[in-house]
C-alpha cells in the first residue's frame, strides 16, 4: 500500500465579503459572471483552493506534485486532494448531484447581485469604454469543502500546517481581493486520520456524500477544548477600523437606475446572516469599497507628486518642444530623401501627402505628458493599490492595501432632492429638465482598511486624514456638497 497514512478533513467557510469566481461563460447582460455548479448554483472550484493554499505553503510544494512543465518524464501527482466547495443551503446541507432545486432560497442564489464598476479619470469624469459589470454571491453565503492528504510515511505537522493555513486573515479566494471581494473566514473544521494498515475498514465506512460526516470526524474547530489544534491566527494585514459619522453631509451612492419616485437610487444589496446555522436574508445600503479606494488612490496620487516635486510647470517644459517631440514620433519624414525618377518622387509625394492629411487631424493632448504621473500610472498608486496586467506593462502588480465594503442599515432614512434647470435669459424653469435622487443620512458608518504588515505610506496616512475630517467627499454628487463624513473613534487590531 504506497499511501497507507490519510487525513481528511471537511471544512465549512462563509464569505466575509461578496465573492467574485468569474467564469468563463458568455452573457449577453453581463461582464464577468461568477461560476456556477451543474445545479445552477455559485461554486467555489477546489483547483482554486488548492491553488491559494499552493502559495501559502511554499514549504510543502512538493505536496503539491510537479507543475505541468515538469522535464520529468513520470511527473509526481499531489498527495493533496481538494474537492469543490459546494453552497450550503438553508437547511445546512451542500448538493453534490443534479437535483431539481427550487424554492426561494436557491432562487436567490440564481439571480445574484451585479456590481456596476466604471474607471475614473485625473479629472473625476468617467473615462470613455470603462464602464462594466461583475456578479457577486452574497456576503455571508456558506460553502463545504472536502480536503485529503495522502502519505507514505507519517507528518501530522504537515497536515497542521495544511489546516491552520484557513485560519488567516488573508484566506483570499476569486478576483476583485483588492476591489473589497473574496474574502472566507473558517467556520469549521472537522478532521479525521487514518492508518490504512489497522484503520482500513474504518476508513471505508466514510461516505462521499458531505452531509454525512457521522462520527468517524472530529471536530477540531471551534470547539473550545480543541482549539489548541489550530495556532493562533496568522495576520498578514494590519487593521484598523475606522467609525465615522455622517452627520453634518447627506450621502448618495447611486444604484445606476431609479425607482417610481425619483431618477437616481441609492445602491442596496442583500446580505446572508446566520443565526443557529439558519440563514436569513437581510437588504442593507452599500458604500462599494471601490467608492472609497478611488478618492484614496487619487489623493495619493496628489501627495506622492508634491513629496517627490512632480509639478505641472517642471512636467510640461516647452510645449512647442514637446509638441514637435511627440508629432516626430508619430510622423518621422527625416528618412526620406528625393529620388532620382519621376515615378518615385510622385510616390514621395503621395506619401508626403498622407502625413500632412494626417497633421492636419492631429490634436495634441497635453495630458500625455503626464501619464507617469497621475492615475493608476502614478508610483505611489501602484506601491499600494497594484496595477493590472495589460499589452504596454507585461507585468501586473499586486496591491498592498483592502478596503471592505461598508453595508449600512437598510432601513436609513431617505431624502428627496428635486432639481430644476434655470433658463439664465427668462429666470424660468427649462421644459422636461425637473429631475431627482435619494440621498442618506448616515449617523455612523464603520470603514475597514488592511494594510500589509509593516508598510509605512505617508500619503496614505494624508489621503486618510482628508477622508476622516470632512475635506475628502465620497459617492456621487459631490459637487452639490454631498459626501462628507468625520471621525468618531479609530480601532487598530495588531493583536
């Protein structure tokens, strides 16, 4: 028996934050769907689980067998095995099979919530094409998930490490981590090892079927008395929580459509609360971390430019210089001398013809020239929040900072805002320009921020002041004096 030591375990997680697993379906609607199981319900793939462990347990990577691009012609497999993470339902069961589900619950759950995402420029406008959207499983969903090592000798240290690698605070799974997704904390854990030699009939009594752990599987976690089977939490982030009070600024952030009263809503998203292992639904009002990750990261921009002299006077020089520079590049004739026939100077000319048509066109954009400097391009932007993959940097970066979405009480009080359009020459109303929107009034909001342990960020430390004393609005409309939140108290968790 090659692998007579195995170790099982069954471990339950509940999204902290919306999840966001794009798959690769194609929607017409949407963006970037989440990934769905054969029944139609969102999934948390095992190769993604094992993945992010891969990378959490460097020192075990030969658990993990050899990659693909192994030379070796008899590739080792893994002696880890982890299976999809299937969605808990209301009765605390997963669905393993294709059933006919359907009942309010799983409904739920087949038309998620979509996010409305779109890029803004240096200038606060919307940057054209940047508009998109991502599907989210709820906040507070639960999912099941089955882990198993196989070993020819012996290492419950190793299955130690493997167990305690859930219990961190950056258990990360799907895209968006630094958007405010993907975060799991772990709920349960319960374990079972075998020794195939004196435990094979034991081991053989397990069922595939997750629902029926009966009692060959220990619970390890979060049983008091055996909590001493999982270290104590290991924190790669430094927390602080921010509790702010909107009092003195009414707030909107807008869902992208409106309701029978007004044209522009407020954004509202229903959360999962568990109570005795029953799930309850619960809408509450979202401010998206994006909102406020966008304000930070164009303040830093602002900061880290004043800190290392980044002005528009030194940036721009001699526009005439940079103009010429930047045409040269774009329309270089210095190659081409006169020839020698008649037929080859008309070609010159048809040429020569071309790059004047195209000056003639040419609109220089000043703007260019600060492309180092603003935005997502800017240095200290991309110390802290990342930058993406694309065509012109072939390398992404990953950010070092998460802001979490703040859900608010559903049950806020609204208020009505009409607009009316002025006619500067009558002083009368213009004809179809009365328009309107809900804003909030938010006594107390909690802002959580995690910065990577160890990471001193003076622009940072500005951006957040400005935020936390009413200088720095978020949301939208803002230029009509909405946005404005102060500090009450500030909690740092470096337990």
């Amino acid at each position: 028996m090659k692998f007579p030591y195995r170790y099982i375990a069954r471990i339950i997680v509940e999204a902290k934050t919306p999840l966001a697993i794009g798959s690769d379906d194609v929607k017409e609607d949407q963006d970037s769907p989440v990934t769905k199981d054969f029944n139609g319900l969102p999934y948390i793939p095992g190769t993604a689980i094992a993945g992010w462990l891969r990378t959490k347990l460097k020192n075990l990577d030969k658990l993990f067998g050899e990659k693909p691009d192994s030379d070796n012609d008899q590739p080792e497999g893994s002696n880890i095995i982890t299976s999809d993470a299937y969605l808990l339902d209301d009765t605390y069961k997963v669905h393993q099979q294709v059933e006919l589900l359907d009942d309010d619950y799983f409904n739920k759950f087949r038309n998620l919530p979509i996010r409305q995402h779109v890029a803004i420029n240096h200038l606060g406008a919307a940057e054209n094409g940047a508009l998109f959207d991502r599907e989210i499983v709820y906040k507070g969903s639960r999912f099941k998930f089955e882990i198993a090592l196989e070993l020819e000798k012996e290492n419950n240290d190793a299955w130690q490490q493997i167990l305690n690698a859930f219990y961190t605070d950056d258990f990360y799974i799907g895209g968006g981590q630094f958007d405010g997704f993907g975060e799991l904390e772990l709920v349960e854990i319960k374990e079972a090892k075998f020794d195939l030699e004196s435990d094979l009939e034991k081991y053989l009594e397990i069922d595939v079927d997750m629902n029926k752990d009966k009692e060959i599987f220990v619970t390890i976690f979060p049983e008091e008395e055996q909590t001493k089977n999982i270290e104590k939490k290991t924190k790669y982030y430094d927390e602080t929580t921010y509790t702010l009070t909107g009092e003195n600024s009414f707030h909107h952030f807008g869902a992208g459509y409106g309701d029978i009263d007004v044209d522009q809503v407020n954004y509202k998203e229903e959360v999962i609360i568990w109570n005795n292992n029953v799930p309850n639904f619960v809408e509450k009002y979202v401010i998206p971390a994006t909102s406020i990750k966008g304000v930070l990261a164009h303040r830093v921009a602002y900061y880290y430019n004043v800190e290392k002299g980044n002005f528009v006077e030194d940036l721009i020089g001699d526009i005439k210089e940079n103009t010429e520079k930047q045409l040269q590049q774009k329309y270089d004739v210095r190659h081409i001398q006169p020839a020698d026939t008649i037929e080859a100077l008309q070609q010159q000319k048809d040429e020569l013809e071309k790059v004047l048509a195209g000056l003639e066109k040419e609109t220089f954009k000043p703007e260019n020239l600060f492309d180092d400097v603003i935005g997502k391009n800017n240095p200290g932007v991309v110390e802290l929040f990342g930058r993406a993959k694309d065509s012109n940097k072939q390398t992404g970066q990953t950010g070092k900072i998460i802001i979490k979405d703040i859900y608010l009480d559903g049950n806020l009080k609204e208020h009505i805002f009409y607009h009316n359009k002025i006619d500067r020459f009558t002083g009368g109303t213009v004809d179809s320009a009365l328009y309107s929107e809900k804003v909030l009034h938010i006594p107390e909001a909690k802002l959580c921020i995690k910065v990577k342990k160890d990471m001193q960020n003076d622009s940072l430390n500005k951006a957040l002041a400005e935020l936390t004393q009413g200088k720095l609005p978020v949301g939208g409309l803002v230029n009509k004096g909405h946005g404005m939140f102060n500090l009450k108290t500030k909690e740092n968790d470096n337990n």
